[in-house]
C-alpha cells in the first residue's frame, strides 16, 4: 500500500516541483525553496502539492485485492521557515533536514486531521501573499480558515489555519501535506507520522532571505 501511495506523491512533487527529503514509515516529508530558488511561491507550491497530495491518496485503494476496504486517506500539515540540511552518516547516507521548522511542521500534522491541510500563522501569511501575487497571472482556488488558537505540544498556544481548495471550503474544520500520517478507513497506520510531515513544512537554508516549505 504504501509503495503505491508513495508512487501517487512522488509523480505529483515532480508536477510541483517540490523535493522530497524522506519517508519515514507512514510520512513522507518534502520541501520547497531549498535545492532550488523558489522564494516567490513556496508556500503556494506545497499547499497545492498537498491538496493534490490528499487527492491522489483518496484514488488509492488501501487493498488492490479487496476495494472493499475503500481508498486511503491522509493528514497534512506545513510550516515555513529555516533549516539545516545535510548528508549524514557513512553507511547509506541520508540527507536529512534539522531545525525547529521540521518540528513545527510534524506538529501541524499531527494536529491536523483526516483529509485536510493544516499550517501554522507564519505559513499563512506567506502562503496568503504569494496567492495574491500568483493570481496576477493564473487562476488560484486555495483558500485558507482560521482554527483559531491551539495548544501545541512543545511550542505552546498556536494560531493555526486549514488550507482547501476554494470548491470544497465548506467541508473543511473551521491538513497536510498531515500528508504525512496514512489514515485508513479512519484508523492510522503505522505508530509515527512525520513532516509534509505527508505533511508539508516550510523551510529554508539559513542563509536564505525566504523560509523553505516543508
């Protein structure tokens, strides 16, 4: 299931041109403004890759052999601003992203919930503002929902907010890319989610004028 999931999110990041970091069980974690320079809309590539993210697992079936068992359905959730990244270890190498943006953007994933894209106050302001500039040249359906405040574990109180695509704002909470945590016929798979903590984060390089998005 999740070799076909994962297929789903890596064809629909190359449309996006978001670069995924790692998978880590049941969350797939990806970035933008990082490898390359995207500053003016990498917020707005991530949300539309999450949303798109939500879509294609909800075409997933859970079980090839059993369709019974209904399609898959994920939580997202995203977060801007700066991160290390780095290749580590000797032995199968990984590059991997550090910094208290991957942490805020595994929050909002985890605090997200089925089917929706949940992000923080800072990446909706950014994402808020390249929405605004994008549509000088292309038609932008994204809207965002304030949730309020929220007690977040490890940050404290958190104004956040659900992204969703204009059409279906109605049915949204008051997730992503959760993408991150796998839920099947509402049960979650796997013991850990992660960053877009299949999920979506925003982040940047230290040196980067604008956060990368996770």
């Amino acid at each position: 299931m999740l070799d076909r999931l994962y297929t789903v999110f890596d064809r629909i990041s190359h449309e996006h041109e978001v670069f995924k970091v790692e998978t880590i069980g049941d969350a797939y974690m990806a970035v933008t403004n990082l490898v390359e320079d995207q500053h003016d809309d990498h917020a707005l590539r991530i949300a539309e890759f999450a949303l798109d993210a939500i879509a294609g697992a909800a075409a997933t079936p859970i079980d090839v052999d059993d369709l019974s068992l209904g399609n898959i359905t994920i939580r997202v959730g995203f977060h801007c601003g700066p991160v290390v990244a780095s290749v580590v270890g000797t032995r199968n190498p990984r590059y991997c992203l550090f910094g208290d943006t991957v942490n805020i953007s595994s929050r909002m994933e985890s605090n997200s919930v089925p089917g929706q894209v949940h992000c923080s106050e800072t990446a909706a302001k950014i994402l808020s503002r390249q929405i605004t500039i994008a549509k000088r040249d292309r038609a932008v359906d994204l809207t965002l929902v304030s949730r309020g405040v929220m007690e977040i574990k490890g940050k404290g109180p958190m104004a956040t907010f659900f992204v969703s695509r204009k059409c279906s704002a109605s049915a949204g909470h008051g997730s992503a890319v959760g993408l991150s945590r796998t839920q099947s016929t509402g049960e979650r798979v796997g013991a850990e989610g992660g960053v877009l903590s299949t999920s979506s984060t925003t982040a940047a390089a230290p040196d980067d004028p604008e956060p990368a998005t996770l």
